[in-house]
C-alpha cells in the first residue's frame, strides 16, 4: 500500500508538507499541493482512515446498539443505516446488547476507543448512566426528553391495531405488552388500551414474560375467552398462531390476531398476519442523516415517521 | 478521556516512556513502569484503539462480507462472529454487496484503509481479483483451492433433501437451484441430482431467476406436474408454500416441499417446513476462530460442519 513516506520521497518534501497538502490543514504552497496530489493520483495513494482518525480525533466508523440482530426487524434497520453510511463514507460497527447494560456499557467504551464519530441507539433505557454526552447520539425507536430521537407513531399504531379488531368484531381483547421500559412498546399499548377504553371493549392485559407460559400450558380457555388478541410485534404473533393452531382454535373466525411491524415474513405465515406497517429501512436510513447532521453542527430535530394498517387474512 | 500524554504528565516522564512501559516495547525501568500503570488504573486510562491501530498497522476490527443482512440466514452468522469476536476484544464491519462485485471491491478498499485485522467472506465468487493477499481470509459459505474456508456439508445436504422426498413417495421432483456461481447453492444441487439419478426419479431443474416468473404465471399444471419440490433454501421454500397455497394446490398432499437452512420462521410458516438444519451460529463462531488462528500464524484447516433433516409438516 502507498503511504504518506511514499509520497513524501516521489515529491521531494516532508512528511509534514505532505499531510498538509493533501488535508488542506496548515501552509502548503499551491505548486507543492498540486505536485502532491498528482503523486497521490498518480501512485494510487488512500488515505490510511485509521490515521486520520487519530488526526481528526474522529474515525468515520459510527456505532450502532441493537438489542438482538437476529430479531428480524433489525436487520432492516441496519440495512438502512448501513446504505446511507457507505453513501457517506461512513462505517457501521454493531454492537449486540441483548437487553443487558453490562454489554450495553461495554459497546459504548468500545465506540469511545475507536473514536467513533457517533452512535445510533436502540437500547437505550432511561435508567441508564452509561452513555456519555461525548458522541453526537440519535435514539431510534426510544423517547428520552433532551435527546434526538427517531421512532414511527407506536400510539398511532397502538389505536390502529385496537380499532382494527373492534371494526372486525371482536369485543374481548387481549394485549399482549412488548419488552417493559421501551417508550415504543409502552406507546403501543397506551394506544390500543386507550381506545379500548373508550369504545367500551373488555379487554386484558399480558406481560410479555408471561406469553411463553401461556402458550405451554395447553390451556384453551386461556385463549377461546378472547376473540381478539393485539400483539407487541411481528414475532409474538408468528408465537400466538403457532399455539393457537395446536390448539386449534381458528384464526380470524374464533380469534382474530394482529401485529406490529409488517416483517417480510408475515405474508408467509398462515393464516397471513394482519400488522401495523413501519417504515423500518427509512428509520435507519433518517437516523443516520439525523446523526450527520449534529456531528456537523446542524440541528437534528426528532423525527416521528407514520404508519399504516396492513390487512391480511388473520383478521 | 485520559490520554497518553496525561499519563506521562502525571508520572512526570516522557510520552515515549510511557507507550513503552504500556506495551512493554522497547525498555522501561521496572519502577516506572509500575507507576506508568499505577497512574493508568488510579485514571481510569482507556489505551486509544486507534492509536493501537497506526502502532500496530493492524486494528482490531475484522470485516464481514454478506450480500444482504436482511437475509434471514445471515444476521444468525454475523451474531455467531460478533459474539466471538467480542470475547475476543474484537469489533466487527459488516458490509452487504448484493452479489455485486463493485460493492465487494469497495468494501475490500474500506477494509485495508481501516487496517482490518482480517476478512470473512460469505460473498467471495471464484472469478473474483479484488481480494488481495495481504488480509487473513476466511470463506463462509464459499469454497475455493488454496484458501481455507468454513461451510456446512451442502452435498450431504442436498442428498438428505432428495433422499427425503423419495422416501415420502415423491416420483416427479422440482429442483430450484440458488444463485448460481455459489459453491453452497451448487453443491446442494449436485447432492440432490446425483441422488435423483441413481434412485432413477424424473426431474426438471429451475433456475433461480425463473423462479418470480413461474409463481406468479398462474399455471397450474406447471406445478401439478410435480409431486415434490426442492428448494435452495427456506426463503424460497416460503415463496413455493405461498405460490401453492395460491393456487390452491395442497401441500403435503399434492406436492411434498423441503427447504434448506432451518431459519426460526420455518416453523412458522403453514404447513411447517421440512428442511436441512445447518448449524448456522457455530459456521460465523467458527469462521471467526480461524480467523484468530490464521492472523496469529497457526494453521485453520478448513471445517465442514455436519448437517441433518429437520422433519416438519410440508412433507
């Protein structure tokens, strides 16, 4: 590989003039600048990005958390980060927190140590202490006050999916909460009990921990009480299907089922899932221009994306 | 953050010093050295990665080559490196190419520009220069003479897949082969031909990129000419399902499908898919040990890992 040094023997300068002439930073005289450019052109000179980040005190690598990437929704998100960061000339380092903050604290030193330029977060929880204010920070999916933030209407969403089941009849719901101390999972259900509520529906509620027990215990009255069951997302209602056919209980006819996120896979599951549609890709896509724009300086205003009703056959 | 220069302030030596008492290069008195790390403990000194990197002309960042993340197989791969990867102090840079060889060519760029400790490829293709010999490679998925590489045994696996439809009675089979130039998706098909042959079962085979066309043809008798069919892998076993279901022909009854990989959805999806289970985690935790043992000079023979039957409802 051409180095600097290499650069610096073709044209017949310093190291030091070299650097200067090819960042711009510092006196360089416009003759050695365009001999050194022509070398660098000429002797197919990249710069070393791990150098320059020394230099710079910022590396173009940005860190994003996910809780899990074999959850099927972020690879999507990441996908979309990680095209308009390529665009940019930007790398993604990504870090799997499995909801744990000991990892989540681990990430955030590491992004530190590679002098990450900033960090795109979906764990953040706001108990936690962790992230410094050093690194410009773009939250996706999470609310916290102070901070810029990217996440589609989960309360829109929440009311869409309780309207949805009331419009198709049913009339004893069950909810199922995502995951506890998520803004989007809370805001979900806050939608959905919320019009509930006011249309006068019985409803129930289901911590997400409890769903696995529920779904093992072989217990159908658990289940034939409800005619309509709203789920946190995709995957738990891929679960509830699942147990709803060995129990066979008959979906949309005895229960109708919807979920949250319109993942690839819920036109092939059957029968074929009713969800709410996120802008899953763009939220990775916004998060990281939102990102760019404070490392520049500029104003990131939190961005709340829109969402819409996907009907199926689970309905 | 702490930084070498505070660490040479405070013990009241030189920054050369320092660095040679932290990395034990080059000399340093036993008891400058004790207080160069006593210093670094009592303030909290985090060694600057990229500073270790320009030092060293090695990072530790290791890059991953997938053609699309938002495949399901593959966030199960990356989370099998990143997590050893993680134990190991490393980071990971993941790039998805599309099976284009322009995108492969500049992550490769991206990967020497960041000093990357070493590359694992699940996109390599044989005709392809831009990979240079400077790097620890490893294929994932890929198979090439001279370098070593990490797979799944994809002959036993598409043997497994034919030997399976013919024991359900299967006579006239449909084999859909992967994208072609992929030693995995070529060694399936060849295990299932061969297997077809010698058990003197009619066949047709399809090409992938056919694949759209056939299902969305609305030509019954292009599938009712078959009573089983062969899919590359279960993202296209799903395509298959619902493409039957469509056209209401009844599956396992009329047509028997098996699929390849064992993702979580394929037991999801209706009928639940019958498939090769590939210890899909263990290929990406595997593939980063040798990567380990390769940049620390020691051999990594090439593995093949042992895949099996994974019986479900579709056949």
């Amino acid at each position: 590989m051409v180095t600097i040094k290499d650069l610096a023997k073709e044209v017949g300068v310093s190291v030091a003039t070299v650097s200067r002439a090819l960042t711009g930073s510092g006196y360089a005289s416009p003759d050695v600048r365009r001999r050194v450019l022509e070398a660098a052109e000429r002797l197919d000179y990249k710069p070393n990005e791990v150098a320059r980040a020394l230099n710079t005190s910022r590396s173009n690598v940005v860190g994003v958390l996910v809780p899990d990437i074999t959850n099927p929704y972020f690879p999507k998100v990441i996908r979309g980060i990680e095209d308009e960061a390529i665009r940019n000339d930007y790398r993604v380092i990504i870090g799997n927190t499995d909801n744990d903050q000991k990892k989540e604290s681990k990430y955030l030193e590491i992004f530190r140590q590679n002098n990450c330029a900033g960090i795109i977060s979906a764990t953040w929880s706001i108990e936690h202490k962790a992230y410094s204010g050093e690194r410009p920070l773009i939250l996706l999916d999470r609310v916290a006050e102070n901070l810029p933030s990217i996440e589609a209407d989960n309360l829109k969403g929440g009311r869409l999916q309780a309207m949805h089941l009331i419009e198709r009849g049913a009339d004893k719901v069950l909810v199922i909460k995502g995951h506890e101390g998520y803004s989007s999972f809370d805001d979900r259900a806050v939608g959905a009990l919320e019009t509930l509520e006011t249309q006068g529906i019985e409803y129930e509620t289901l911590a997400y921990r409890q769903l696995d027990s529920l779904l093992s215990n072989d217990k159908l009255d658990d289940f034939t009480r409800f005619n309509g069951i709203i789920c946190p997302n995709d995957v738990t209602a891929y679960k509830v299907l699942n147990g709803l056919r060995a129990l066979d209980i008959a979906v949309p006819d005895a229960v109708k089922v919807i979920g949250y996120d319109n993942l690839d896979f819920s036109e092939y599951v059957h029968p074929s899932l009713t969800t709410i549609g996120q802008p899953i890709y763009e939220l990775g896509r916004n998060a990281f221009r939102m990102l760019m724009d404070l490392a520049a300086g500029k104003p990131a205003p939190s961005q709340v994306l829109n969402v819409a009703l996907v009907r199926r056959q689970s309905t």
